[in-house]
C-alpha cells in the first residue's frame, strides 16, 4: 500500500480510539481507588473526558467521519463497503 499522508479523518478517529482507552482506563482506577482524595481527582479527570470524547464524537459524526448513530445496520454496511471501496480505487 503506498505511504499516503494522514487525513483530519483519520486523526480524528484516531484520537477517539485513544478517548476511548483513557475511559476505560480511568474507569478501571478509579474502580481500584481506595483514596477518597484520589477517587475524587480520578472523578474530575474522568467528568472531563467524557466531556471532551462527546465533543471529539460530534465532530466526527457531523463531518461524517464516524458511524451515523441513527443508522439501520444494513445502511451502515453499505456505509462501510462504499467507503472501503474508495479506499481500493
């Protein structure tokens, strides 16, 4: 596959995966968390990045860049093949 130059669609969808392991991650420490301190900063950090990841989402769902979330999962596969497809060509 020729070396081609990221697109803004693909740091975005990039950076969401990313949103999306920080969630998950701090979900779990703050499941782990004994320290009232630390699971109150913990809830901070987590309240602001879900903030930010809906964000993120709503940007990329506006410009089209990820799956429409009103969809029929038949419309979202021919979403998927049609732009697989222009990948190829």
């Amino acid at each position: 596959m020729p070396n081609t130059p990221m697109m803004d669609k693909d740091y975005a969808l990039d950076m969401l995966k990313d949103s999306k392991l920080a969630l998950h991650s701090l979900t779990m420490a703050l499941a782990e968390s004994t320290n009232p301190l630390l699971r109150e900063t913990l809830i901070n950090v987590l309240n602001a990045s879900v903030d930010r990841h809906f964000r993120l989402a709503d940007i990329a769902v506006n410009k089209g860049w990820y799956a429409q979330p009103n969809l029929a999962p038949l419309d979202l596969l021919k979403q998927d093949l049609t732009e697989s497809q222009s990948l190829t060509s």
